[in-house]
C-alpha cells in the first residue's frame, strides 16, 4: 500500500489564505495542519459513534440486565473482602 495519495478538491478562499498564513507562521506545512485536522475530526467522529452505541446500549432491557449482574457479583465480592 502506498504511504501517500494524492487528493485535489476546492476549498473557500477564505480557508486557503487562513490556510497559508498559518502554515506560514507557525513553520509547518499546509499538508501537515490538513493531515492533523483530518486526524482530530476523524477521532471526533469516533468517539461519537462510541457514544451513540452506549447510549442504545442504555435502553436496551438485555445490557441492563446484564450491567445490574455484574454489579451485583462486584458487590458480592467487596463484602466477602
């Protein structure tokens, strides 16, 4: 697999010159700034999902079921501690 790929698309004016400036002043590359902005939103979306998931989870009768055993061996534990 390649380590790069090429990717060419338009952005605002406004985001190119932003873009530039920044890359400019803080000596990166605007490739760089891109790959970590896409990185950043990328584990946004993540931890989205994560949370979606958990919160079916929390209505689902089955994983309360579940969650309300574990608490109680948890708790059976402690008190034989």
């Amino acid at each position: 697999m390649k380590s790069t790929a090429v990717f060419t698309n338009t952005i605002a004016p406004q985001l190119m010159l932003w873009l530039n400036q920044h890359a400019k002043k803080t000596r990166r590359t605007r490739r760089s700034i891109l790959e970590f902005a896409l990185n950043r939103y990328r584990d946004e979306v993540k931890r989205q999902h994560y949370q979606e998931s958990f919160q079916r989870a929390a209505k689902d009768p089955e994983m309360q079921g579940l969650a309300d055993q574990g608490l109680s061996d948890y708790l059976d534990q402690l008190s034989s501690l």
